[in-house]
C-alpha cells in the first residue's frame, strides 16, 4: 500500500515538475525578429486576436472635439494652430494610422516625428537600415507615408481596414520571438534615463505600465531635430512637466508650440499624459497597472484566461477590471462613481476653457489698443499657463478619472491664471478709456459665432473678425 501511493506521489510531482518547466519554457513563435504586421499574429494567437479585432467595434464614427456639446470653443483655443482646424475624439488603437494620415493639420510641413505612436513600422524606420535619427525631421507625406506604405504591402486585412494591420498593435508591446513585453520607442528609455531609471531590470508588473507609457504620454518636438522628447526631468505631476517647459527646454531653445493668433501668446499644446497623471493618482499610488484595469483577464472559449486585447474603458468590462478588486462594491454602484467624476471634470473644464478663450479676447484688445509691451507680456504669461493647465487635463484620456485631484486642481490653476490675465487687461484697457461692456459684447458674440457654424472646418474661421484681427 505504502509503496502504491509513494509511486502516485512521485507521477504527481513529475507531472508537476513537467508542466512547470514546459510553462517556464521561452516560447518562439517562428516569426521574423523583426515583424510588425499585425496580421502576422493572427493565426499565432486566435484568441488574443479575436479580443484585439474589437477594436474595431462602434468605434468608427469621427467626432470633432469642437461639437457644441463636448468643447465648443476649440477652434477658438488652438486658433493660429492646426487643432483649430480639425481635433477630434480618439477612436481606437486600430484606427490610429488611418486618423492620422487623413486628418486635415496634417500638411507639407509635418514631420516623421508625428507618426512615432501611431504604427508599428516606427522601430524599423528609426533603425539605421532606414532613415535612423533622420526620421524624426523627415517629411511625414513625402518621405515617411510612402516608404510605410512599401513596408506594409501584403499584410493588409479587409477587417481591420486600409491601415489596421499597420496601426498599433502587437509588435509595439511584444517582442515577435518570445512575446516578452519589451520597449519599442526611444524616447521613453531615454526619459526614463535621464530619472535614473534601468529599464532592463524593470519588474513584468512594471512594465504592464511601461509598454503603455511609451506613446500615452505628454511629449514635445525638440526645435532642430524634430525628436520625440518627453519633459519628465523634474517629475511627472502637471506643475512638474510646466516647470520643466520654462526652464530646461527653453534653455534648450524650445520656446512654444506655436503663437496663438488671436492674443499672440507663445503658447504650449499638451498631448494624451495617462503614464503621468496615473502615476501618481489613487490607483497608480496602490500599483494598479494599466493593464490591470484596461486589459483585464478574461476567459475566453469557456475555459482559457488571457488578457483581454480590447484596449477602451474600463467601464465596459466593470466585472473584470473593476470588481476583482471592488468586490464589496456593485457593477451599478462602480459605474456611477466613475460617470459622478467625470461630470465633474467636464463642468469643471468647460469653465476653464470659457475663461481661457475670454482671456484671449482681452489680450488681442490690449495690442490693437496699443497697451505697453510689457503689460502685454505679462498679461501672455498669465494666459500660457492657463492654457497648460487645463489643456494637459483635457487632453487625458479618462476624463478626470486617472487622477481627480490632480485634474479639479490643474482646472483650479488655470482659472487663476486667466482671471489674472483679464485683471491686467481691464486695468490697461480701462486707462485708455477701452469701453469694457463693449468689449464683452464682442467677445460674446464672436464665441457664439464660433459655436453656431455648423461646419466643423470653418469653425475656427470665425475666431478672428474686424473685433479681433489675427496676431503674429
């Protein structure tokens, strides 16, 4: 009897031994090192690509951010830049190269450096065998287009559309061999870098993170080469990147964006910042991953768990994302907290952006005016930081949910700052005899104008009138 089950004993073990050394075993897919078709994965993980292809669901309508009921003065706010033309509502990674090839600010003079988060050819175009650190300057229609439609033929898919199989996808996180997570773009080793940080000993929970944080991130062009680069040196708190913009990268002779055309401000575009106001919200403080919440486990065939591919809001999988955690709580409850918190972050930036295009308006007055520069300037200084502050929120991804105190407070600033920059404007315009209702009234009318058009792309047409001439 002894011996029967000593002999049971040693199959279990082996058995287990077995299965271990077959799990901890590399896995080579027989791909190309270097492949970046997305349909190249297709019939290596079916499953994985049956949740990745939903990427493609109800999300194929293009909104404008500019519609009356999301953010209405837009083409207003980016006036003078290509955002007032067209900038709209993210629709999905699969459709990020195909948005970006036919969005109207795309023109002659936009470089390769605006492809780098969109397309998965990014790593090969950046490698010495094709344009190497020459890409990030290239010609983004003449240069990076074509050569990335000759890279691309032959793995198109109907169902992922003219550009999916190109977009975003499972070589930007995975390498092809091993599917190990690994680091496809420079410019965040590179940031990471300069914090000390030695990506090579990153944790895999770390970089469940990490993968997220190369493209869903604030960044900024350098002047002379164009490259990606990310304003992390003092942190990555909102003040801590606006810091950042006025001391380092001026000193490194970046001094804006562009120079807003109705106040003529120098002024700062903020990007999509999940890694950073993440990092250090409720859930990033905890060690909450990205992929913890936004691809969670699921089972799949009735029996197989894999992390779900569908990369969107959490909200649409509250039981996997949510509630593995928030047990205590209902999927009812879990959905109204987040929707309360996101209201209020809309009330919030509505505000905000109010004043901010108000401010704009006083400021133009001050110039025609002819108010000293140096009033003027200070009144800009005012403005370029409002226009930060609730720009770097809005152009985040969760609606305040990442980080609410982070958010209600960058929305708190800039308030300030734009009331501040009316406060030096009214008392310069008051001096010269400025007939301040009147201006109100322009300004109003000029904002309604801008609200009223029906057309999304002459929208920001009616942001400069006889009221308030364009500035340089």
């Amino acid at each position: 009897m002894l011996t029967v089950l000593f002999l049971l004993l040693m199959l279990v073990l082996v058995a287990c031994n077995s299965s271990r050394a077959e799990e901890s075993q590399a896995m080579d897919t027989g791909l190309d090192p270097n492949e970046f078709s997305n349909t190249a994965f297709k019939d290596k993980f079916p499953l994985h690509w049956e949740s990745y292809m939903k990427n493609m669901e109800n999300e194929k309508d293009v909104i404008s951010k500019s519609d009356p009921s999301l953010e209405p003065y837009q083409p207003a706010l980016w006036s003078g830049y290509g955002f007032s033309i067209e900038y709209n509502l993210t629709r999905g990674h699969t459709y990020a190269l195909e948005d970006q090839i036919n969005i109207k600010r795309v023109n002659e003079k936009t470089t390769g450096s605006c492809l780098t988060c969109k397309a998965t050819v990014v790593p090969l175009l950046l490698s010495e065998a094709e344009f190497g650190e020459g890409y990030w300057a290239a010609n983004f229609q003449n240069e990076i287009i074509p050569r990335v439609k000759e890279l691309g033929q032959g793995g198109e898919s109907e169902e992922l559309g003219e550009w999916g199989h190109l977009s975003i996808g499972c070589s930007d996180c995975h390498d092809p061999v091993t599917m190990d997570l690994r680091i496809t773009r420079p410019s965040f080793t590179r940031a990471m870098e300069r914090k000390g940080v030695d990506l090579t000993q990153a944790t895999h929970n770390e970089m469940r993170s990490y993968v997220c944080g190369q493209c869903h991130v604030e960044y900024y062009f350098k002047t002379e080469t164009k490259e990606v680069t990310f304003p992390w040196d003092k942190g990555l708190r909102v003040e801590d990147m606006y810091e950042y913009y006025e001391t380092i990268a001026k000193e490194e002779d970046f001094n804006y964006d562009w120079i807003h055309k109705i106040s003529g401000t120098p002024s700062l575009k903020a990007q999509h910042p999940e890694f950073e106001l993440s990092s250090y919200g409720t859930h990033g403080n905890a060690g909450v991953t990205c992929s913890d919440c936004h691809m969670p486990f699921q089972r799949v065939d009735g029996k197989k768990k894999i992390s779900s591919h569908r990369w969107g809001s959490p909200l649409k999988t509250i039981e996997e994302s949510c509630r593995s955690c928030h047990g205590d709580k209902s999927a009812t409850y879990l959905k109204d907290r987040v929707e309360d918190i996101q209201e209020r972050h809309k009330e919030a930036l509505l505000e905000a952006q109010e004043l901010n295009t108000i401010a704009h308006y006083y400021i133009n007055r001050m110039i025609i005016a002819g108010v000293s520069k140096d009033r003027i300037k200070e009144a800009q200084e005012h403005i370029r930081k409002a226009q930060w502050f609730w720009d770097i929120i809005a152009a985040e991804n969760s609606y305040g949910f990442h980080n609410p105190d982070a958010s209600i407070d960058a929305f708190r600033i800039s308030s300030i700052e734009s009331q501040a920059a009316i406060v030096v404007a009214t008392e310069e315009l008051v001096k010269l005899g400025e007939d301040i209702n009147d201006l109100k009234r322009q300004i109003k009318i000029t904002m309604e104008n801008i609200v009223n058009e029906t057309d999304t792309f002459l929208k920001h047409t009616h942001a400069i009138n006889d009221w308030f001439p364009a500035q340089k």
